[in-house]
C-alpha cells in the first residue's frame, strides 16, 4: 500500500493516476497514524520550498524515514529531502540527502543568458547503479523547475541531467529516493522508474 502525503502543495492527481496505471495501491493522507501505516511513501510537490516546509509534517515524514521502508520524493518533493533551500531566503528542509538546493542562475559563465525555469525534456544520465534504475536504459524525462540539487561529488547522486548547470535528477541512499522531472509526466521512463519503486516496496514488504 502506497501512502501519497497530502499537504496542500502536491500533483496529487497526476501522481495518483499513474500508480492507477501500474495496478499500485494506494491511498492519499495527512493523517500520521495512516501515513506511517504504508508500504511507502511518496511526497510530491509544487510551489515554494519555504511554503512546502511550513505546511509539511516535519516529523511524521522523519519518522516514516527511519522505519527503512522506501520514501520518494518528486519536484519540490526531492528538493524538500535535502538540508537546505535558498528559496525566499535560506529555508533548512528535511535534511534526510546531503545537499543544498540553488536557483538556475540563468546566465552562463561565458555571459550567455538562458530560460528559467528549466522546462522540457532533457536526457537523463546515469551515474552508479541503483534498484531504482534496474533494467532501465537512459532516455528523455519532463522536468518543470527553476531551482536544482547542487549535489557535485553526492554519493546520492543516481542520475544527472544537463541544462547549462548539472541537474541532479534522480537521488538515491539507503531507503530514501527522489526524482527531480515528472516521472507521471515523462513516458515510458518516467513509468518504469516508478515502476521500480513499486518493486522496492514489495520487496522489502515481502521481506518483513
């Protein structure tokens, strides 16, 4: 049973549709007793970091961590498992993944200027080997973001993408995992990404 953490700041839908999707079950809460009751957690995000913080139930989300049952976060969810943001002002996150979250700078060192957000699809490339990447072939995934993981030399580090700075894009340690794109929004990879999460969950839950 897959828990969706509701805090006001999700893609609920879209997350939701595409577990529909891959068969998963799962159930969307605020509630801490039912969200520390599931097989995994997923904790999606929009919007503002500081925001996401100050609505998020810090503990419940550390607590859930420290049982070793799989968490992922998505978009602001990934950035939201790392020390710290510079988002309106430097705001400290979860801290569960080594690393800080910058904003695109929009201007390359050589004085080019470029978009922001970071919008579109980009390749993705893989780092070191992870059960999140079994089986899985490097290709395109959607992403829609102005700030990144600044995680150079991260043992975290699963996948980078490039656009005009390196984008930590998928992260990965002991049982916490996190996906910076849209994998509901990101086709065949996108899918067989959560696809594999699904799998960490049973796994582990077969296990026990």
């Amino acid at each position: 049973m897959i828990g969706i953490v509701d805090y006001g700041m999700g893609n609920l839908f879209s997350v939701s549709k595409a577990l529909e999707r891959l068969g998963a079950d799962y159930f969307i809460s605020a509630d801490k007793d039912e969200l520390l009751s599931a097989d995994a957690l997923i904790l999606p995000g929009v919007g503002s970091f500081r925001d996401a913080m100050e609505r998020l139930q810090v503990e419940t989300i550390k607590e859930f961590a420290a049982t070793g049952k799989p968490l992922l976060g998505i978009c602001l969810g990934m950035q939201l498992l790392f020390e710290e943001s510079e988002e309106n002002g430097l705001t400290k996150g979860l801290g569960l993944l080594p690393g800080k979250v910058r904003r695109f700078p929009g201007t390359t060192p050589a004085g080019e200027t470029y978009k922001v957000p970071h919008m579109g699809w980009n390749r993705l490339e893989f780092v070191q080997d992870s059960p999140l990447l079994n089986d899985l072939t490097e290709d395109y995934v959607y992403f829609v973001h102005s700030y990144f993981v600044d995680a150079d030399n991260n043992d975290a580090l699963l996948a980078k993408a490039d656009y005009h700075e390196q984008v930590s894009a998928v992260v990965g340690r002991d049982n916490i995992f996190g996906m910076q794109f849209h994998p509901e929004k990101s086709s065949r990879l996108g899918m067989a990404l959560l696809d594999n999460f699904l799998k960490l969950a049973a796994e582990r839950d077969a296990v026990r």
